[in-house]
C-alpha cells in the first residue's frame, strides 16, 4: 500500500487518521508506504505531484 498525505491537509487531524491506518497495518503484518508531503493539501496539486509515483506502484503490482 502506498499512501501520499500532505502536511497541510484540513482533513488530517480529524477525519483521515493515517496514523491509525498505518498502525493497523503493523499489526496485520501489512506493508505500508506512507509518505508524509510538507506543505501539501488536499488539492489537485498534490494529486498531480505525486500520481506518477502512484501508477508506477500499482502497475509494478500488477506485473507481479
């Protein structure tokens, strides 16, 4: 799994919780890539800043 999350992000105290996530994850034996982005929100931005890494990692996945 690979998460992108950004610092600056309104939603990330409250509502997205990826540390709860990435805790989870631990105690499942889950690998997990979460990868905190300083300064970024929950725009389009940020989505464009970081999809190619995202396609690369799902179709890796899908080779294998």
């Amino acid at each position: 799994i690979l998460i992108d999350q950004g610092t600056s992000d309104k939603f990330l105290a409250k509502q997205l919780l990826p540390e709860v996530f990435k805790q989870i994850c631990t105690d499942v034996n889950q690998p997990l890539n979460l990868r905190y982005q300083e300064g970024y929100d929950h725009s389009y931005y940020f989505i464009a800043s970081f999809i190619e890494d995202h396609i690369r990692h799902h179709a890796s996945a899908f080779k294998n």
